[in-house]
C-alpha cells in the first residue's frame, strides 16, 4: 500500500513537471513579445523616425491596454476556465505581436502596442491563481519563482535571438528588426492551440494522474484552504478597493516603474557604453545581468519558502535594487555598470515571487484572483511611466543613464511601503508560517 509520504512526493513531483515547465515556457513567448520591442529600437527608431519620447511612449502604452483589460479578463477566465481563456490570450497577443512587424508609423506602432496590452491582459494574474488551484500554500513562492523566472530568462534568451535575427535574417524588402517581430510572433499562436488540448482546469479533471492522487491532492489543497482561517471572501468591487489590495498596487506601480523602464532600455544602455558594439555583442553582454537575476530569483524564493517569511524576502530587494541602480547611473565604466546593473536586477526579480505570496495570507483562493488581476494591473500602469520618464531622462540629460538615478530613488520608496507593512508571525497548525498579514495602519485580519 503506497504510503502517505510516498504518495505526496510522487503527486507533486507529477503535477509540477507538468504545470511549471509548461506555464515557464508561455511566459517565456509572453515576455519575449512584450519585451522585444527594446532591441527592435536599435533599428526601428530610426526606420519609424521616433524620438525618444516616442519610443518611450510605445513602449509603455502596451501597459494602458494592459490596465484596462487586466480584471474583465480575469472575470472571463473564472467564468470559462483557464485553458480556453488562456487559449484565447495566446492566440490573440500572438497575431497582434506579428503583425507588429508590418507598421509603418509611429501612430500604428502605438495601436498595435496597445492592442497587444489588451490581448495578454490577463494572463500573468490568470497562471499565478491557476497555480494556487495545484499548489499548497508552503510551496507558492517556489513555484510562483519558477514560473516568473521566465522574465529574466526571456531577455536571456531573447537578448542574442532577437539581435542574431535581426543581423541576418533579410528578404521580401522587410527590415532585420520585423522579421525579428513577426518571427517571434508565431509561437504564442501555436501554443495557443497547444494550450486547448494540454491544459487542465483542475485537478479534478487531471486524467493524468491516478484516482489515489487526484483524491490526495483535492483533499490536500482543501484541507489547506480550510486552515487558513483568517483569510476573507470578498465581492469584485470589495476586492478591488480593499486598502490592503490598493497599497499593494501602489508598491507594485511604483516598483514597476524602475523594473520595466530599465528592462526596456537596457539595450539603448548598452549601446551607449561603445559605437562599435553589433546588435548581436548587444544581445550577449545583456545576457549577464538576466542570468545573474534568475539564479538570484529562485534561490531567494526558496529561502522565503523555507523560512515561511515573506515581508522581509519582499522588501530587502527592492533596497538592494535601489542601491544598485543609482551606483549604476553614477558610473562610467562600462565592466562596473555591467554589474552593477547585473545586482540591480537581481534584487528587481528577487521582489516578485514573495511579493505574489502576500494576497493569499489575508483573502480566499477566488478573491485572490480578483485582487491579483487589479494589483497586476494597477501595478503595471508603472510599464507606462517608466519607459516614458527614461525617455525624457535621455533627452534631458542626454544619457538613458541618469534616468537611473530617478528609478533607483522609486525603489527606495516602494522598499519603505513595504517595510512599513506589519506581519504578524503567529502561525497556525498547518498554515503558512509567514502568518498574518496587515498595514502599519491598519487592524488585524
């Protein structure tokens, strides 16, 4: 008879190589297309004749659509299930994000951008509460990490495809940098029809697992659910106004400011270190700080898990960060900068994944869903003003570098909201041990 630890150790094992894996690589296609516009600027820029407020305004736009879409999508996929809604967000940003490639102008850049926004909206929040429908408590900043490091390694793998393709693929009197936007177009359409036939909902539907494991895992995830006494069930409107919810929002805005106005112009940084440096040196040199930022990622998400804290894992990266940043803007020296900005994104992506732990210590599985999609999308309005304000940096002080200096300032103040949260660490049998959670302000939940 299969005991009871052998039982749990050989159901997770199944349920993660199937769902991480899998969800990594769609986030992966998904930040690719998200992101790729920053090296397709080492061309397009000058193609399309933007300034560097026009770009910093493309860019950055993608996050309006992004923002008005994010919680009516996520109502959709509660209301449909997460393969078919899922589904369609692939499909749809795949199509948007290849036609992309055939704009003309800045006015028809700015709305496929912003219709891009509006078609992956959705689906970051919809994976991070998919993952609590397989996923205990104890494991979620683990597995939140391992599927979140797909943005780092998505401009580590992106950084040299994106510039190899744009150096040598030519033809049909199109530039390097659309063949580069319509060829990483084509995945999110695949796997959006991939996704309709290899997704399950929930676990109760997994015909690839046992019926013993199946059984194990719905009573495990509900008996999880069932100790986490203080969290609250609260209506749509409820759980987007929530003061708790909105004081995540405002932390997650302005850290995004400083996360993605970096991530989208690093390319242009990098290019400004030398005038001799290929589009493809580009890629390779903006590998090291990804690849230093996912290993960073996961080992401090592992930590949180273990320990059971999450406050302290949310705010001390986002010091680190700062610090990190402004040494950056401040430096000259194009090795120091390197690393410097390589400890910089470390500390960014070290933020995420305890970070998205925090909704689920004060509020029930379905509220979360809720709560996460307005935090992601009241967050996310920062990838608006961070690409813009870098832009008006460089034009002002005539370098994207001493942007740096106002993103690093940013860092410092989201690390001290977040620091000026209270947890309470009074864990109860069987719960997450990071215990409770409420504002400096505020009463106990």
């Amino acid at each position: 008879m299969t005991t009871a630890n052998s039982l749990e150790k050989t159901t997770m094992r199944k349920v993660f190589w199937r769902i991480i894996p899998y969800t990594f690589v769609l986030y992966v296609i998904s930040y690719l297309d998200r992101a790729n516009i920053g090296y397709a600027a080492l061309e397009m820029n000058k193609e399309l004749a933007l300034t560097a407020e026009a770009f910093g305004f493309a860019g950055g736009i993608f996050f309006i659509g992004y923002f008005l879409f994010e919680v009516p999508s996520n109502v959709m996929l509660q209301k449909y299930g997460s393969r078919i809604w899922i589904s369609r967000i692939l499909i749809t940003w795949g199509a948007i994000a290849l036609a992309t490639g055939f704009v003309q102008n800045a006015t028809q850049l700015y709305i496929l951008r912003f219709l891009l926004g509006v078609a992956e909206a959705g689906f970051f929040p919809g994976i991070i509460i998919y993952l609590t429908y397989w996923f205990r408590a104890k494991e979620q900043a683990t597995t939140v990490a391992l599927f979140t490091a797909a943005i780092p390694v998505s401009y580590l793998l992106g950084a040299p495809l994106s510039t190899w393709i744009m150096d040598n693929v030519s033809g049909f009197g199109l530039s390097g940098w659309r063949w580069m936007l319509i060829l990483e177009g084509f995945p999110a359409l695949a796997f959006g029809v991939f996704n309709i036939f290899y997704m399950t909902d929930r676990p109760e539907k997994a015909k690839w697992l046992t019926r013993e494991q199946r059984d194990w895992l719905v009573a495990e995830l509900a008996a999880d659910e069932a100790n986490r006494k203080d969290v609250k069930h609260l209506g749509l409107w409820q759980a987007i106004s929530n003061p708790k919810v909105l004081f995540l929002s405002a932390i997650y805005f302005i850290y995004q400011i400083g996360n993605l106005g970096i991530g989208l112009w690093m390319p242009q940084i990098i290019q400004g270190f030398s005038a001799s440096l290929s589009h493809f040196q580009i890629g390779l040199i903006a590998m090291i700080p990804y690849a230093v930022a996912t290993v960073a990622m996961v080992a401090w998400s592992w930590h949180s898990d273990r320990t059971g804290e999450r406050k302290m894992h949310t705010a001390l990266p986002l010091l680190v960060g700062g610090i990190a940043l402004a040494s950056t803007g401040l430096t000259a020296n194009p090795a120091v900068a390197v690393m410097l900005i390589s400890v910089a994104l470390a500390g960014i992506y070290a933020f995420k994944s305890p970070f998205w732990s925090l909704p689920s210590l004060f509020l029930s599985r379905a509220t979360a869903a809720v709560s996460i999609a307005a935090i992601n999308s009241i967050g996310n309005l920062g990838g608006f003003v961070g690409p813009y304000a870098m832009g008006w940096a460089k034009t002002t002080t005539g370098s994207p570098l001493g942007g740096l200096l106002v993103l690093a300032g940013l860092l410092f103040v989201a690390f001290l909201m977040t620091w000026l949260m209270r947890l309470s660490n009074k864990p109860d049998a069987g719960r997450d041990p990071s215990g409770q959670f409420d504002m400096a302000a505020g009463s106990k939940t």
